[in-house]
C-alpha cells in the first residue's frame, strides 16, 4: 500500500477537482485540512507517507523536515517551483520532486480586485448596508490616475494592460526592465523612487528573491503620497511588515491590500488585523476553480507517473539516481 499525504487542503476540494481513482490499487489518499506551522508536529504527522503533495508554499520542508522522513520517496508542489521546498536537500536524500504547470491570469485579476476595493471603499460601505447605514464614503476613480508597477513580468505584464485600459498613467520600474519594454506594453520606464513618490497605486507583481526581500521599506514608504495605495499580491516578505503597519497606522500612506504575508496564516493579533485603512485576503492570488482544477489534476498525474514507474514534470531529476529503497 502506497499512503498519499494531501496538505492544506483549506477548502476540502482537493478530491472534487481531480479523479483520484486513476492511482494504482493500494494506494491511499489522506486529507488535511488544517495547517501544521511546527516542524515537529509535521514530521509526526507525515510518518508513513511515500508521498507528500504540497499546495504551493502553505507548509515549508526544509532539510531539518525531510531527515525526519525517511518513507518519503515523492514530494509533490503546484506550480514548478516553491521556495519553501529545500530541493537541494531532497536530492541528496533520494526524494523526488515533481511540479504541476499553473495558471498566469488569476493573480492579475485580484490585483485589481484589491485596488478597486481600496479605491471604492467596498469592504467598508459592504459593511455599512448590511448595519443599515447608506454611502458612508466617497471613492477615488481609477482613470488619470498614476498606477505605479513594480515588476513586469508576466503577471505585472497584464496589470499593466488593465490599467492602461481604465485610462490610467501607468509607469513601472524593475532590476531588468528595458524603456523598450516597458513601452510594448504601455507603461513607461522610471525610477523605482520617481515610481514611488508620484503614483496613486503601487502595486508590487516582482518574485521574492535575494534580491527583493524588504524592497519595500520605511524609505520607500515614506517617499510615497499620502493619499497613495500600496497592493502587493506576490509575497509577503518583499514588504517590510512592520514598517507598513506603522505607516498605515500613522496614515503616512492612504491604505493597502494585501494578499500575501510574512507567515501565513496570519496569527490572532496580527497589527494588520486592528487596521481600518488595509483590505486583506488570505492568499487568494492563485485560488480558482481554474487553478485547482489544474493542480491537482497534474498533481494526480506526477503521482501515477511515479509509481508506474515513469515519473513527469520531475524538477530534479538527480534524485531519481539515488531513489531510497
């Protein structure tokens, strides 16, 4: 019997979106729903498992956890790569890694799901009708206003498009981002510090790296307009957290939304909780019927794949050389 961790599975979906009986017989799938943050409880938990499969960063195995599971023979992520996966410790301990592909429209679209929530004060006036109250506010319109894009990849690529559509002046600014470029798609190229002191929305689409982490500061947050919304849909740790809540709470910048955090999810108490002035969403970037569809379909097939002995979408392939018996 082959026994199939699936983790996180916040929703309990994860057996609606795919058919899971294609798996050969004797193989076992178990659910969890809730979320482990402790490593130990983890490694307790996943005993046994030959396989593990992963909703994106949700939980994070690194070596210190994989020693712990000595059965664990395939690890299975959505999406081909996830920096809370140590991949380089998987490999020297024989546990093959396989990935599913994953959709690049989702994320766009809450994107701007959040900045018209900041824009039109709908989470606030959502409140007000349902207390019995009417137009308890005036909202900003997005047209000939700046959108300020930090990141244009393929995910800042259509935020920029959206923007340009709703009339907007939309200016973005990355490490390797070329005038030219910037220009195919409507924005144009300026600084990362003109970005921030003359837009009314920055919206934050880079990937987390070295490179990024605490892009976002208490400088930066202090160059911006008082009347400015900062959006970040990416990860969480490429804004300084701290920093953000202080200035949200001094009302330094006029609010934020904010899809991804520090440490999800977020713990009773968080600062952002007690704030009026930020619109949260618990990392909904990717969660689409469409997106899980995908997922755990192709997750689904990583699995068939390797235990019929021809493994797919392997991302590090060295692992299957040395595969624990």
């Amino acid at each position: 019997m082959t026994r199939i961790a699936v983790l996180d599975d916040y929703q309990g979906v994860a057996l609606s979106y795919a058919d899971w009986t294609v798996l050969p017989r004797g193989a076992e799938v178990q659910v969890f729903r809730d979320h482990l943050k402790d490593p130990g409880a983890l490694a307790r938990r996943l005993q046994g498992f030959e396989v593990v499969c992963a909703m994106r960063e949700r939980t994070a195995f690194p070596r210190s956890v994989l020693q712990r599971l000595p059965g664990l023979k395939l690890l299975v992520t959505t999406g081909m790569s996830n920096a809370a996966i140590d991949v380089q410790a998987a490999t020297e301990l024989g546990i093959a890694v396989s990935g599913t592909g994953v959709l690049g429209y989702p994320t766009a679209e809450l994107t701007w799901g959040l900045i018209f929530a900041l824009l039109r004060n709908i989470p606030a006036e959502d409140r007000a009708v349902r207390e019995g109250k009417w137009q308890v506010s005036v909202g900003i319109g997005a047209n000939g206003k700046r959108l300020g894009v930090i990141g244009v990849g393929r995910l800042g690529l259509q935020v920029c498009a959206v923007g340009k559509a709703l009339g907007m002046d939309v200016v973005a600014w990355s490490q390797n981002l070329t005038a030219e470029r910037a220009a195919q798609h409507g924005a144009r190229l300026i600084s990362k510090d003109e970005l921030l002191r003359t837009s009314d929305v920055v919206t934050i689409q880079t990937r987390l790296s070295d490179r990024t982490r605490g892009l976002i500061g208490a400088r930066e947050l202090a160059m911006m307009k008082p009347t400015a919304y900062l959006v970040n849909t990416s990860r969480g740790p490429i804004v300084d957290e701290e920093a953000l809540a202080d200035a949200l709470r001094a009302k330094r910048i006029a609010g934020a939304g904010l899809d991804v955090f520090d440490e999800e999810p977020l713990s009773p108490g968080h600062p952002f909780l007690s704030l009026e002035n930020v619109v949260l969403t618990p990392h909904l970037g990717y969660v689409t019927k469409e997106t899980y569809e995908q997922f755990y379909q192709e997750t689904v097939e990583d699995i068939r794949g390797f235990l019929s002995g021809e493994p797919v979408r392997v991302i590090n392939p060295d692992a299957l050389k040395k595969l624990r018996k």
